[in-house]
C-alpha cells in the first residue's frame, strides 16, 4: 500500500510541477503579446510607389 501512495505523491508532484510550468509560460506570452512589439509585426507597402518595381516577370 505504501508504494501505491508514493507512486501517487510522485505522479501529483510530477502534475504540480507542469501546471506551474503551464501557467508561467501561459503568463509570460500574454505579456509578451500586450507589448505589441512593432518592428515584429511591421510590414512595409511599396504598392503606392511611382519608383515601385515588380520582381515577376510576365510569361509571353
């Protein structure tokens, strides 16, 4: 009976561990989201360019 309950204590130790591990990286992503780091997400958009030039070439 007493390696049964270890087994148990070990398994429920094991199951708090990962969910401390969870909710840390589950916290740190909202953060890192709320930042809104702008030059991550930047895009730029030469469509409106008179100097803009195409790489595709046309197949005639």
């Amino acid at each position: 009976m007493k390696k049964v309950l270890k087994i148990l204590a070990i398994v429920a130790a094991i199951a708090g561990v990962c969910a401390a591990a969870y909710a840390l990286v589950k916290k740190y992503m909202e953060k890192k989201q709320e930042e809104g780091n702008t030059e991550e997400n930047y895009v730029s958009c030469t469509c409106g360019d008179e100097d803009f030039v195409t790489e595709t070439t046309v197949a005639e």
